[in-house]
C-alpha cells in the first residue's frame, strides 16, 4: 500500500517510553504538591520579568494545540496526503486528543493560578493542568505529520528542525504564560512521547485499521457501526469521570478566589472543559462515515486532480468548517447536557462529514474533484492514480 510509513522504532525507544508510563508518570503523581510548592516562586518569578512582547511571541503557539486545530487542518491533510495515510494521522490524532483529556480528568491538578493568587494567567486557559493539552496536541498531531512527510526527504533535517522549535517554544510557553507548572509540562512531553512511539510501533496495524474502516462501503460498513458504538462508549467514561469518580477538593473555594483574582469572575477551576473537548471523538465518527459513503460512489483516489484545485478544496472546507463551529456556538442551551450536543458533538461531527462525505457530493459535478468510479480501486489500474501529485 503506498503512503505507508516506513518509520521503524528502536527497541530503545520502546523501552524508554514504556518506562515512562509505567514508573515516570505515575511516580510525579505521588510528588505533584512537593513539585507544586517547590516550583511556585520560580514561577511567579519569571511572571515578575514578562515582557510585552515576549507574551505576544509565546501566545502565538497556543495556536498549535488548539482544540479545533484538527478541525481546520483536517481538510487540507485529507486533500494533500496520500488517501491511505491522511486517516490515519486524523483518526489517531482523535483518539490521542480523547486520551489526554482523559489522563487529566483522572489527575485532576490544578494550575498555577488556581495554586496560588499570585500568578497571573495570560490565557486563562481551561481544563486540568495536567497534562497539558496545548503540549499533547502539539507534541503528537506535529510529529505525525512532519515524519510522515519529511522522513523520506533530503533535506528533513529543516522540517525536523522547525518541529522541534515548535514543541520547545510550546512548552516554554505554558510556564512564561502561567498556564502550566513546570512538572506538568515535562509530564506532558513524556507522554506525548510515548503516544508517538506507540503510533509508528503500531502503525501497520493501525493504517489496516483506519483503511478499512474509511473506504469499501459495502464491505466494511459495520466499521460505521463500531466507531460510533465506541465514540459514544469513551463520551460516557470521560462522564463519568467528571461527574461520578471526581470529588470536589476542599480547597474548591480557595481554587475558585485565585483563579479570578486575574480572569474572569465566572471562570470555573474545573474538568468540564476536558469532557466538553474530549467530544472531538465525533470528528473522528463523522470522517469515517463521509470517507465510507464517498467510496460507496466514488474511487478513494477522487482527491486527485490539479494542485489549485485541492487547495481550493482545502480552503473551502476549512473555512465552512470554522463557520460551523462558530455558528453552533452561537445557539443557546439550557443545560450542560445540551451543551454538549449542540456545541460539540454536532459540530464536530459535522466538520469531519463536510470534506468527506458532503464536498465530493456537492461537487461532483464540476471540475473540482476527479470523477473516478470505484471500480479503479483494484490493483492492476491503481497506479496511475497514486502517482498524480499525491504526497
């Protein structure tokens, strides 16, 4: 199958990130207060020495861990990578994003302006502080990514280069802002890092997966079925964490004084953020049930046409589905349940359908998409299609 990654994983690396889940995390869990306490005054000693224009530079890598981020990129992966390999990075991006919401609803530790008063939040950023999503999701979706295109590439030592600025400036970032304590960020790449490692260890079995559950309609249709069984199961575990397993700490009124000494006064030092976010499951559900219903019609190959087309493509996609996050999020709700319907779960859903289930529809009567029937699918007429500018 082209586009499949080659990327081989050292038993060393295995072996690191094995030990960093079984004896590193839960280790920090046990000394979170002492690391809490002991990392507080240089915290509040770097927010003495902020500058203007070192808060605009670390605000600008908020952007890389964005919730929505898959959202908006999702559409111009899905239309440049090869149409075996953009599923996988979109799906397992998903399911990493669940996980990590997850990991801090079962923490539940705080940050540094609900620890102490003294520190002031530049993002007033929501969710547990550990780990930090900000870092989960620019430390795993990126690496996807770059290795996925770089890896074979002369001249990777730039991308790889650029990546790791990124995720460095990132993690800075969380401490400078006052976001993160540093332990949570250092967590946070440690567990990043042992995503990664487990995705391009498992990656073969992964790429069958995500193949079969995204195209041959009549064949893997049950997929469509599973997904969605499991994304609503993984809805109510993160629930019930939040609202079962969660006990309310009994410092919750000093933790609410200190977190809107500096942010807004109806701000809430709690997880509902991470389950409201952990919902970007359904995004992963809608993909696979558009990927599914296009190659009921279409070849998975449909992407392949001109360059300007596929980034029109991508721009439309993106920009409709920014469109329908915003517009969702302007219907009221009367309550937390509907809440998350209206303004998650539809949404995301929606978002990951449009670019493949609803564009290949609307436009399959123009130019913009190429009209290939599915029957091209079979080995002996695939590779002239897996060849036309598909990275």
């Amino acid at each position: 199958m082209k586009g499949r990654s080659n990327v081989k994983i050292s038993v060393t690396f295995k072996i690191v990130s094995a030990l960093l889940v079984v004896f590193v995390i839960p280790f920090q869990v046990i000394l979170k207060k002492p690391l809490m306490k002991g990392t507080i005054d240089l915290i509040t000693w770097i927010q003495h020495r902020r500058t203007d224009s070192g808060i605009y530079f670390f605000e600008l890598f908020q952007y890389f861990g964005d919730g929505s981020l898959l959202n908006i990129v999702g559409p111009i992966i899905y239309n440049f990578l090869h149409p075996k390999r953009s599923p996988v990075i979109i799906i397992s991006s998903t399911i990493v994003h669940y996980f990590g919401n997850f990991f801090g609803t079962l923490l539940q530790e705080e940050k540094p302006f609900w620890y102490s008063s003294k520190v002031e939040s530049e993002l007033c950023s929501q969710g547990y502080g550990n780990p930090s999503m900000t870092i989960i999701i620019t430390a795993t979706f990126l690496p996807m990514l770059f290795i996925e295109l770089f890896h074979r590439h002369k001249f990777r030592w730039v991308g790889y280069s650029l990546l790791i600025f990124i995720i460095l400036m990132g993690s800075i970032s969380r401490v400078y802002l006052g976001e993160n304590f540093p332990h949570q960020v250092i967590i946070s790449l440690f567990l990043a890092f042992s995503f990664v490692t487990l995705y391009f260890s498992l990656n073969k079995d992964i790429s069958k997966l995500c193949f079969n559950s995204c195209y041959g309609y009549y064949k893997n249709r049950m997929y469509l079925v599973k997904w969605a069984i499991l994304a609503f199961a993984l809805m109510v575990l993160e629930g019930i964490m939040e609202f079962v397993v969660y006990i309310t700490p009994p410092n919750y009124a000093k933790l609410i004084s200190n977190a809107v000494t500096h942010c807004n006064v109806n701000y809430n030092p709690n997880g509902k953020y991470n389950l409201r976010n952990s919902l970007e499951i359904f995004f992963g559900v809608g993909f696979v049930f558009g990927c599914m219903l296009s190659s009921k019609y279409l070849s998975i190959y449909w992407i392949t046409t001109e360059w300007w087309k596929r980034i029109f493509r991508a721009v439309l996609a993106s920009g409709a589905n920014f469109g329908i996050i915003v517009g969702f999020n302007y219907i009221s709700t009367d309550n937390f349940f509907s809440e998350i319907v209206v303004h998650h779960i539809v949404p995301n859903f929606l978002c990951g359908f449009l670019f493949t289930g609803c564009m290949p529809f609307v436009l399959y009567k123009t130019s913009l998409i190429g009209r290939i029937k599915p029957s091209v699918d079979t080995e002996h007429v695939i590779k002239k299609f897996e060849d036309k500018s598909i990275i």
